[in-house]
C-alpha cells in the first residue's frame, strides 16, 4: 500500500540512518500528508530539522502534530526540550 503513513515513515526512517536526509523529509511529508494523524512522521521531521541546528524549524513541525493532538506526549516533551534549546523558557514550560 503506497499511501500507508507507517510505512511511508518507516521508510523516512532507514533513508534518515543511511543519511540521505533529503529522501527522508519527502517521505516523512508523505506520510503526514496520506495521514495528518500519524504522529511519528511529524517526530521524524522534527528530528532532521534539529540535526540540522534549526531548532524553530524542528518546533514548528511539532507544533503541527499538537494542532492535530494536543494530547500526543512525545512531541510536548520534545518541544519543551527544543524550547529551551532556543532559549524559549516560558514555552518549554507550557510544554
């Protein structure tokens, strides 16, 4: 199944380990496009993002995940770690 978010970020996944970062992102965005609702793809995007030293950038894609779900506990935790990182103490707190 081509549209199937897991896979699609899954695969995201193993180009991400290979280093290939540019296949990575399109298939991470793949995958939150077939699902907006699978969260891993936007977490996967988030991480690229913040390997590469863009710690707005990284938020902004886990800011995308909580508009979906607010409850999703790995992305709160991981924007409250990126907020201090960019030295955005009051966010970090909220998350």
């Amino acid at each position: 199944n081509k549209d199937n978010a897991a896979i699609e970020t899954r695969m995201g996944d193993a180009y991400e380990k290979q280093g290939n970062q540019s296949a990575a992102i399109a298939y991470y965005r793949r995958a939150s496009q077939h699902n907006p609702g699978f969260m891993p793809a936007y977490v996967g995007l988030s991480n690229i993002w913040d390997s590469r030293g863009d710690g707005e950038l990284a938020m902004a894609e886990l800011k995308s995940a909580l508009n979906i779900n607010p409850q999703y506990a790995p992305a709160r935790n991981q924007l409250g770690r990126l907020a201090l990182m960019v030295d955005k103490p009051d966010q970090a707190v909220n998350y």
